[in-house]
C-alpha cells in the first residue's frame, strides 16, 4: 500500500470510527430514574424485577424496602408488614441495588415507632441510601414518632416518602403544612391516594380513593406543591395514573405548573414492562403524552428526580 493509499484508508476508518459512535449515541435511550420499585413485590423474583425495568426503559431504579414485620397499631396488626404487598427490606434492596450499581440505587425504612427505627434507617443512610421510604404505617404525621424521622432525614440531607392513605396510613394530611413550615430543610414526596386525590378543590370525600372526572384546580395537594417549596409529588401506582389521566386538561396545566415538583415512579407488580398491563409503563406515556414540551417530559422522567434524590450515578 502506498502513502496516498494508506492515508486514504486511514481517514475512512476514522470517518467510520465517528460515525458508528455518533450512530450508537443517537440510538441510546433517554435515561429515565423510577424513584419507586420494590424488591419482593407480591412474589415477583429479583430476575423478573431486573426484566421488568429494563422493558419499560428504566435506567436507574430506586428500591423502596419495607419495615420489619412485626404486629402493632402502627402495622394494623400486621397488615401494613411487607408494605401490604409482600416487599422485602432494607437489607435485600440494599443487595440488590449493591449487585447493579449501575442501574439501581435503594431507599432505608423501618416502622417509625419502634424504639431503634432512626438507627436502623441512620445505618443503611451511612450505606448510601437515597432517602427514606416508603413511610407507609399508622400514625400521625406529625407525631413525635415521625418527627424523630423527618429530623434524621435533615440530619442527612435525604427526602422522605410518605404514603398518604385517608384513616389507613399517615393520619392528618390537612395538618400536614405544619410540618413542611417546621422542616423547610427537608423533602417530602407524596404518594397514593389520599394525596393525589387532593388535586381537586372538590374532594369532599376521603373514602373514595380513586375519584374520577373534572379536577377543579386549588385541591389540598395542588397548594402545597404551590405554596411550599419543600414538598414534590410521586407519579407512581393507580393514584398517579388515575391523576394523570382523570382530566387531561387539568392535567396538562398542572404539568406545566409543577414542572419541577413532580417525579416518576412506577409502583407496579406486573413482569412485562410494557403496554396496558404495566402501571410504569402506561404513566410514562402518559408523561409523554400531556407534557407540554420535551423539557418538562425530561424533568418529570428524569431531571426532578436525579436533582431530588441527588443520584450521580443516573
């Protein structure tokens, strides 16, 4: 081969070079951070879980473990073990999470009146978990039980996940501005149905979970998104889709309003990963379809989440 032919080839193999990584760029999928998975989850194995969030284009996943079971009023007896789904604790999230450090992360739990909860959750803290949740138990939210834990989480710098659930779990919603004006240095997330149903100024009745039709802005939740920079909003599960998807013209303004308060989540059993028998899934095209632009999708879908949680790895 002689100099110009070498030259030749030389530049068309770094031509190519360029190419295949510009081509390989291009097909990589926007990252997307689930800030609500659970290990366990009704049954379903660490295997099937791995599928699942690779299917519904999950980057990085969060894994939210449960408290100890144990029987007393905060669990109703038991009930609320497992975080009513049969999810396993601190210690399998935080294997897992340990076993795929480049895709999953983990929370820290424990039910919050047990003498040693703040050091059991202080613990997996040290060992790296993201925040606390997912709070799901009993009690008053601004019992001096929580308290101890909303002070830990300031103490750490990490938010709190809190499953608001009318006379099952975390009593007292509508007190719940006197915690946030207490704590401005630490994140909530809310989550489920009592918090999502309080989107709407009509919201009369608590026992009604999943309430359909017009949202008529002003609900309990739509002012604290509004009036309280500590406190964001969790997408996951039937409560985050049913929002979505109740009153899209409601939620295409609230979307653009809370473009910075709201976080992905999945909160789904299923093993596929994909299509209508997914709850992840089905919000993230939901997310897809009713943001207003592709900056506020990659916020809800990804940025909030990762500038929340403060993942460096995502």
């Amino acid at each position: 081969m002689d100099r110009r032919d070498f030259l030749r080839a030389a530049g068309a193999g770094i031509v190519g070079a360029a190419l295949e990584r510009r081509t390989v760029h291009a097909q990589a999928p926007e990252p997307i951070i689930d800030i609500h998975q659970h290990v366990g989850y009704t049954g379903r194995a660490d295997d099937a879980l791995i599928a699942h969030q690779r299917a519904m284009g999950a980057t990085m996943t969060v894994l939210l473990p449960a408290g100890r079971p144990i029987a007393s009023p905060s669990t109703h007896d038991g009930v609320a073990n497992g975080l009513q789904a049969q999810c396993l604790g601190n210690e399998a999230c935080y294997q897992l999470a340990r076993a795929h450090t480049d895709a999953y992360t983990f929370a820290a739990n424990e039910v919050p009146d047990l003498p040693d909860a703040t050091a059991v959750i202080g613990g997996y803290l040290r060992r790296g978990a993201v925040m606390i949740a997912e709070q799901k138990f009993g009690v008053e939210c601004d019992s001096p039980e929580m308290e101890r834990i909303y002070r830990l989480a300031e103490e750490h710098h990490v938010p709190v996940l809190m499953h608001w659930q009318f006379q099952m779990y975390n009593y007292g919603f509508e007190r719940f501005h006197r915690v946030l004006e207490k704590y401005p240095r630490v994140a909530f997330i809310g989550h489920a149905q009592t918090w999502w149903g309080h989107i709407d100024r009509n919201h009369t009745d608590q026992t009604v979970m999943y309430p359909k039709g017009p949202v008529a802005r002003g609900g309990l939740t739509d002012r604290y998104l509004a009036d309280y920079p500590n406190i964001y909003g969790d997408l996951s599960a039937g409560s985050g889709l049913n929002a979505l998807t109740r009153d899209e013209a409601f939620t295409r303004e609230f979307l653009v309003r809370h473009q910075d308060k709201l976080l992905f989540g999945s909160d789904c059993t299923d093993v596929a990963g994909t299509g209508s028998g997914c709850l992840g899934a089905q919000i993230i095209g939901a997310v897809r379809r009713l943001a207003a632009d592709k900056r506020i999708e990659r916020k809800l879908l990804y940025g909030n989440a990762k500038r929340v949680l403060r993942i460096t790895s995502a």
